[in-house]
C-alpha cells in the first residue's frame, strides 16, 4: 500500500514561486520512483497573500498547514509591502506566527561548502579545501530573546535602566540536544556544544544538561566550547566541525557567520522544527536561508538549490525518508560537479557553465 | 620643565619578563629624546607572586598601581598554578581583581593586520589585501555577565529554572560611547556601533544613546549593525570598519573573532580603560591580547611586538602623547615592512628574516 504525504506548500513572494516549482518537480521525481507519493496544499503567505486577502498569514493558510505533514515555503517579503506596519508586513505578519503557532523551537541551518565552490568561500583556500558541511542547531524559542522581565526604567537619579532576561528550562535544553544528537547520528556523529559555561548560569545548566543527554547517544562524541571561542574556530577550522547545538541567542550569531563562511548563501536550506512526532521525526517548516530577491524574480534565473535542498530537510526530519533525502542532496552535488551555475554562484571558472532556475531544477532531476 | 610620567610595570610570568624589556627599552628610547621621563614601579603579579609572597595580587602591587598613571601589564598565568583553587590562579586572581578595583570598563583590542602579514589572516587574499586596522571597543563591567538575578530554581513540576539578566545603566552606556567617539577621533573618524535592536530593550537604549553622544561628535560618522551581521561584516569586510562599539558579551565574542581574522595573535595589543582622568584620558591597564606562552618562556624567542603595541596604547590612552603613540606604531610597521619576523609570525616568504625578541625590540627602537 503506498503512503501519501501531504505537504503544506507556501511559495510567498519574489522568487518564492520559481524556486518552489523546481523543489515540487523534484519531490514528484523521487515520488515516482518510489511507493509514497506527496499531496499539496498550495497556499498564500506574505506579500501575495496580503495583496489577495489582506493578510499576511491568512487563517486558511494555517488550517492547511495543520492538517499537513511539514510547510514547505518559499520565502516573504519585498519593497511593495516595506511601508505597512511592521507587525502586518510579510515578515513578521507571517513567519513569526507560523513559528508561534507551531512551536517551531529548533532551527537547523546546514552550512554546507562544496568542494567545487570554495572559492566562494571568504575563507582562505587551504583551510576550506575539499568544502566542509556544519549542521547549525540553534534553540529558536527560549533565551535572552523572549525571557521576562524586559524592562525600561528611570532611576530616582534620572538615570536609564535596562533589562532583558536570559531564560531556560533545562526540558527546553534536553528537548533540543536530542535534535542535535539525532541529526549527528545521521551524520558524522559529533556534537560541538556552544555556551558561556565559564560565566552564565545559564550555560552551566546547557552544559550538564548536554552531558547528560550525551549518554543516550553513545554513538556520538560530543565537544564543548565557549562561544568566543565557537566564533573563532568556525574561521579557522570549520572542517572541525559536524553538529553545533546552542541556544538562541548565540546561535543567531553563529549561524550567520556560519552562512557567510560558506559563501553562498543562495545554496543554504533551512529546517525550523516543532512538535515531535516520535522515531526523532517533527513537524517542521523548512525554507531556503536567503530572501526574495524582488530585483531577480520572475527573470527564471534564481538558484533553486536553496529550496530544493529545504526539500530534502523535509524528507529527513519530517518524514523519516532519509535515503531519498540523501539521493537529493547527491544531485545537487553531482549538478554542481558537473559545473552547472546559476548566477549567484558563477565566477566564470573554466568548465562551468551559467544556467537558468529551470535547467538547474532539471538537471538536479536528471541527477536523482 | 620636564615631566615625569609614573608607570607600574608588572611584567607577570612566562614570556612576561622577556617581552617586558623591550616596550621599556622602547619606551626609554622615546623619553631620551623628548622632554619627558618614565620612572617605574616593577611589581610582582601573578604566579610570580604566588611564588614570592603567596598571593597574586599583593597589596604592595595594588598600592604601587594607585600611585601610577598607568599600569603595564604583562601576562600572567602557566601550567604551575593551574593545580590552584580558580579564585587564586594567577588570571583570578590577579587580572579580574584589578579590573574590579580600578573600575575598567572599557576594553580596547585594536584589530591589526599588516599589508605584509595578510598571508596569515585566514580570510581569503583579496578581501584583506593592504591589511586592515579595526580598534574593538568593548564595554567591559555591565551587561549579562555581571547583572543580577543570577538564579537557578527548581520549579514545582521539577524542571529547573535559570535566570541571567542584562542589564545597563544609560551612564554606562554614554561612558563607553565616549571612548569610543574620542577613539575615532584620533583615527579614521568612523564608529560602527554594533547591537540587536530589533529584540532587545538593552539594544533599543544602546543606540538612543549611541546617536545622542553622535552629537558631540560631528566630525565622526556613525553606522549601526545587528550583532549577527557584524560577525558576517567582519570576515567579508574587514576594511569597511575603524572603530566598532559594543556591549560586554557581543564584544567578547566579535573581539575574538576580530583577533582571529587578523591571524597573529602575537602582534594584538589591548587596553582596559577606567576612570577618566578628562581631556580625553584614562587610567588603565595595557597588555598583550595573547597569554603567557610558558612553551618558549626564557628562550628569547618570544614576539615583543604586542607588549610594545600595548605601550603605545598606553601613551595615547592614559598620558595623551598621541605624537610617541604613533611614533612607536610607525616603528613596529617599519620592521616588520622591513622583514624581521619572530617565530610565530615567520613564514620562509622571501625577504624576511627570523629573529628573537631582543633584536626584534632593538629593531623597532632603532626604527623610533
Ligand atoms: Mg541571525
Ligand atoms: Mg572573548
């Protein structure tokens, strides 16, 4: 009996609906070839859906989404809808909610560098040769961020005071080293846990609470390193690395450096998971790190990998189809062997050649 | 009439001693050609001082620091006394210490690459080609590290609870403005105020406040950047940045990450700031941004290159002789344009020669 997925699919803005058709045509790929076969649920989100309805995050949209097995989306937002309030432009009228509404507490971000494209890289040749693949795993829901109180104070002296609070509960510190140490397990089983453990209470409980997770992978090394440290080493020796877990607000960080090392940030996929759902599978949203580049949409000339690679996530972490989530991601590998570039990733190097968001998609369906 | 300057010297351990002389050989050369003297005050701290008298921090060093206009630092810190309780190790016990009893709040790490040592930098050739000059200004007593509540907490279901909080007074936040804004003065006039915004009431007060000290600054331009991108911005763009301001813990970490991408960590100066002494100047404490090296302590190997870079910072700093500040900083560009490379920074790259600390010190006084 064959099983059928059903996938939330939410293209956005920009160069949202180009990409997304690329990624479709390759999961429809692997679905004919395989005994599951995937049922979408096409709808508005951001700027398109607040030019067809009014809102950024349509209450319909949601409800698909609920009754889906992932969200694959696009991405949102774009010069036409800047001048709205900022809590109704596409951004923050659409994906905040969806990550509230879901849960969405851990956010992975793959810092992948293939080898034919570190020159890309701003990194020095010989530290990055041979490319390298960092699994970013940031806590996207607790933290310095959201944590209560933050305030704003005159002082009796006329003085300013202010304060943001860092909080965590160590079940929202175990909930995403489990992420962490599933993703190594498939992976090259090593976790590098970034905290402040010398000086934050916060960090202190991060770190037993990793060491305590650890026993339950015995399958995988774990590391630990404080942040400033964390930074330096993704310079210097990001090779070093498979997994980094750390929480909110220092993954924020990291994980932009982290995008920037690898140097093509129109080639990063993004996963923002939610509820589990057992056998280390979650409800997830899954996007392409980079934005809508108004000033390309519709040209037929953005890079699709992005998108598709978010595909692949959804495989992975949603659904459990690990194999076909590798099978994509070798496509994209062997389509980027064989020197097809989009623009954003072409330096003219001998034996590469410029094409377009279609023939990429193509090729990389060819490739499967 | 000849001024005398009073300088606490306290060399530490490892590499210390040896690096010592040379910024006083330099700083020597420098009074004996001027109408000015230095007389100081050499005192134990440190593992040497555990050693000598059972603590790190004499009260006969701080005494002889409260009677100085500055204080020069060595390094202290090496595999003897890592047996210690923390609180008693040379680098707790010493050098936090007199930050707290000095009030240093303000941290200082110029960000130094050499067009002649671009090679060691990590970051790709064309990005940092002609070197680059960033000075980190970090704030160095407030924020996350330091605000209260700290807490752990068991919560009634169990899970545990822990709390760090950022806090800023708007005082603290116009006293590192200010270095900051007279730093950029005496250089390219640009600072790069670096925050979060868009999510913390810490950061909302930093930049107010950032853009009223603006004000009294018309000669100097001011630029915003998200910590995230910062840490992008550095790597991609080095050259783009003179003087960046920040918090405690978003300049802990870029520091580092600055520190980095210049790629000797043997030739980094710093400065930590206290008490203004008006017309632009501090008390502090100058020092090398590397540590002890014990490895090649003794051997006459060592880089003196950081402990003279550290002088020169304290003359402009903390006794306003910008004129001799520059003269020393010309001097350390000079040999190393000239091919002197110690150990650590020496690469076989034609034109250069290897040398110890001695000949590199007495190269850069003859080049004052
Ligand atoms: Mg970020
Ligand atoms: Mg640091």
């Amino acid at each position: 009996m064959s099983r059928t997925y059903k996938l939330a699919v939410l293209p956005g803005d920009g160069i949202g609906p180009e990409v997304m058709a690329e990624a479709i045509q390759v999961l429809d790929t692997l679905a004919s070839k395989s005994d599951f076969s995937f049922q979408y649920d096409h709808q508005l989100v951001g700027g398109a859906a607040i030019d067809a309805v009014g809102k950024a995050l349509p209450a319909e949209t949601v409800a698909a989404c609920e009754s889906s097995d992932a969200i694959l989306f696009g991405s949102v937002g774009g010069p036409k809808w800047e001048k709205l309030p900022p809590n109704e432009q596409p951004e923050r009228g659409a994906l905040l909610p969806l990550r509230k509404h879901f849960g969405l507490f851990a956010n992975l971000r793959p810092g992948l560098c293939y080898p034919a494209l570190t020159a890309s890289s701003p990194i020095r040749p010989d530290l990055v040769e041979g490319g390298f693949d960092v699994l970013c795993v940031r806590e996207l829901t607790g933290g310095l961020y959201f944590g209560q109180p933050k305030s704003r104070t005159t002082l009796p002296d006329g003085d300013i005071e202010v304060i943001d609070t860092m909080v965590y509960k160590k079940s929202e510190i175990e909930r995403i080293g489990h992420v962490a140490f599933k993703a190594a397990q498939l992976r090259r089983k090593h976790v590098t846990s970034v905290d402040k453990a010398n000086v934050l209470t916060n960090s202190v409980l991060w770190r037993e609470t990793m060491l305590e997770i650890a026993k339950d992978y015995p399958d995988v090394t774990l590391a630990h390193l404080y942040v400033d440290n964390a930074a330096m080493q993704l310079i210097k020796a990001p090779r070093s690395f498979d997994v980094m877990v750390t929480e909110n607000l220092f993954g924020d960080i990291l994980s932009d450096e982290m995008a920037m090392i690898c140097g093509s940030l129109g080639m990063l996929a993004s996963a923002s998971l939610g509820k589990p759902k057992g056998d280390g599978l979650y409800f997830g949203l899954f996007e392409p790190s980079g934005g809508t580049a108004p000033d390309i949409a519709g040209m037929g000339i953005a890079n699709p990998i992005a998108q598709i690679l978010s595909a692949a996530l959804l495989l992975r972490f949603s659904l459990g189809l690990e194999k076909e989530a590798v099978t994509i991601e070798n496509a994209v590998r062997k389509v980027i062997e064989d020197g097809l570039r989009t623009g954003d990733i072409y330096t003219g190097v001998e034996g590469t050649r410029k094409v377009g968001t279609r023939e990429m998609g193509n090729a990389i369906v060819a490739a499967l």
